[in-house]
C-alpha cells in the first residue's frame, strides 16, 4: 500500500532578532519529519516552510498563504505576538496550529494544539524555586509583550502573597540592546533575583551588560542576584558566550543535559542532521514532539482532518527526548515533565530540580490559585 501523501507547514523566523531559537525549532520540525518518512506509520510528509523574519506584519500573510493552499496543518510560531496574530485565521479555515512553544496561559483555541510548556509548568516551578533559594524580592526585565505582561503578573501574584515584592517591573521593544539605565537600577535595588522575560538579541544583550555591570562593582552577580528565566535555552547560552554564559537559572521541560536514552538518540540524530546547528533547545523539542504527534495522529485517522486528527491525538503518547509526552483531552496542552537548570561555563545546564513525573497542563491556573496561598506548585526534587 502506498503512503499517504501529507503536505504540512513550517513556520518559523529564522532571521531576526530571535532567529536563533526559531532555527532550533526548525531543525527539530525537520528532524521529526525526516523520521516520520522512515517510519512504518505509513505517511510521506512534505513540509513547505515559511519564515516571517521575524515581522510580525508577514506572520499572517504566511499563514493565509499556506491555508490558502489547502495545508490543514502548521507548526510554527516562537512568540505569543505570532501565534495570537494567526490564530483567527485558523479558526476562519479551520486548520490546525501546532504550537511548540513554552507560553504564558490564559488562552483556549480549537485550532491550536499546544505542545509547548503552559505556565504551570515552567512559571510555578521557577517562582516556588526562587523564593526558597534566594530571596523574596523581585526585579522585572521584559519584552513590551504579553508574553512578559502575563508572566510578570504571576510572578508579582504569587511572590506577593508570600510575603515578599516586585520592586519594579521594566519593558523594552523586542530586540533593544541598550539597558545601561536599567542595569544601573537593578544594581541600587539589590533584589534577590532579576526575572528576565526578554527575548533574542535583546536578551543576550541584557545578560552581557549586567555581568559586566556587577563586575565593575564588585558583585558576584550569579550568587547575589542571580538572573532567573523561563525560555533561556542552550543555543542562546552559546550567543551570550564568554564570561557572562554561567549562573543563570531557566525553568523548562527540557535541557540537553537529561540524561537518558531516547535523549541520547534524539541529540545524535540532530548533531548528525544539522552539524552547523544550532544546539538543540526546548523549543526545538517541543516542535520536534509536535511533528511526531500530529504523524501519529494523522496515520491512526487515516486523513489529515482536522477533527478526525484531534480525534485521534488524545489517544498518542510519546516517547520524547524529555520523557513521556501526552495531550490533556480538556485542553489540548500536553503533559509535560517540570525542571530547574543552572548554567555553566559549557553553555548546558546543570539540572537543580525536576518533578517527578509529567504534570498535566492548567493554562488558566484554575487548580493553581492565582493567590497561591495552597503551595499548588510542581513539587520538584532537588537534583544534585
């Protein structure tokens, strides 16, 4: 029997201001589709991939044109920015979004499929983790988007009820460079952790001037106000570089650093495909995940329906590189398995906490109080 022919779209900004991560996610898109076609599932995907540059503008022209072109199906987007930009066009087509990327909650679509963390997953950890290991006070550092509104606003929430304070919260436009002001502020606060939620360029940027910042002033920066983040991943530990790589700590789902087997098979296969890189990052699972799941779901439904595949998609698991890997049948967010890293001088993370299991997704943080009083977070094991 022939394989069924499924042609899918790829839509990630591989130039721009965030084009390194996106170029992790594509890779990791093109890696699970490069499987899927070896596999015995019985399908030939064809991907048709688009990048955006990083415009925000072009997010919904790509998406209409693949629509447009009867493609039922896309994995892309990296910021929140894009994905709201092109979820009512999904909803107006009635195709699919794959979202591989970790977000910030508080959105429901029947046209979007979420293989990223939600904020349960990678924010609650962070915050319970923080406020047990190095203080009570908070300073705030984000992109002017929603992704650094809403998880500020949690943060601020939770560390709040706890007693403790958000000593200020500061925005800046998406791939600024330029935070001598407030690096200078953040040192007079002395907080006991900065909360970093820019993104790209910008973030490399902030990283570089802080460290040179506390340098000159005598401050051991990774031990006294450490900077805490939920998307800071390998490759762009590795576009930081130099002396200011180490002593961050990052909330995810995965690192390269987990040690197992399907890990292992995962990043050899990705070094041998894409030698030039960049490093593999959460996000590049997660869109690695995402090609994986919809195969599975496509080949049990036998169509590339978008009903018949959400159908079918509750009833996969799979066997990812961060461990096991299922979508809540409520909410169309994956189960996913919660941990802390630290990074060092090799650009990696060293794994500080990880939950014990996979937790199911609660994007509104409906069993997760917004007032947190109930200590509702993951429970973490301290990883040594």
């Amino acid at each position: 029997m022939p394989p069924l022919d499924i042609d899918i779209g790829v839509l990630f900004s591989t130039t721009g201001s965030y084009g390194t991560v996106a170029q992790s996610m594509l890779n990791g898109a093109r890696l699970a589709v490069e499987e899927v076609n070896r596999s015995e599932l019985g399908l030939r995907i064809t991907p048709s991939i688009h990048n955006p540059g990083g415009d925000l503008a072009n997010y919904a022209v790509h998406a209409e044109a693949l629509l447009r072109d009867g493609i039922r199906h896309v994995v892309g987007c990296y910021t929140s920015s894009a994905r709201k930009e092109v979820i009512p066009l999904f909803e107006k087509h009635d195709g699919l979004l794959w979202y591989p990327s970790h977000y910030e909650g508080f959105e429901s679509s029947n046209n979007v499929i979420y293989t990223g963390a939600a904020p349960n997953q990678h924010m609650l950890p962070l915050v319970e983790y923080l406020l047990q290991h190095h203080g009570r006070r908070a300073f705030c550092v984000g992109s002017n988007y929603i992704w650094a509104w809403e998880n500020n606003r949690i943060l601020r929430e939770s560390v709040s009820s706890r007693g403790g304070a958000v000593l200020a919260e500061r925005y800046f436009a998406v791939g600024e460079t330029d935070f001598s002001q407030v690096v200078e502020a953040i040192i007079a606060a002395r907080p006991s952790f900065v909360f970093l939620t820019l993104i790209g360029t910008s973030a490399y940027a902030f990283f570089r001037a802080f460290r040179a910042a506390c340098r000159a002033a005598g401050i051991d920066q990774a031990r006294e106000m450490p900077v805490a983040s939920c998307s800071l991943s390998e490759p762009e530990l590795e576009a930081i570089g130099g002396d200011a790589v180490d002593g961050h700590l990052s909330s995810s789902v995965y690192f390269t650093s987990i040690d197992s087997v399907e890990n292992a098979r995962f990043l050899r296969a990705y070094g041998i495909a894409f030698p030039e890189g960049p490093t593999a990052s959460a996000d590049a699972e997660a869109s690695y995940n995402a090609v994986w799941l919809l195969a599975r779901s496509i080949a049990a439904a036998g169509s590339d329906d978008p009903r018949m595949v959400k159908g079918r998609l509750v009833e996969q698991h799979c066997h990812a590189p961060q461990g096991d890997v299922w979508i809540d049948s409520e909410t169309f967010h994956a189960f996913l398995t919660p941990r802390i890293g630290r990074s060092n001088h090799e650009a990696r993370f060293d794994l500080v906490g990880e939950a014990r299991a996979p937790v199911r997704p609660d994007p509104y943080l409906i069993n997760n109080s917004g007032r947190f009083e109930a200590a509702p977070f993951p429970v973490l094991r301290l990883v040594s």
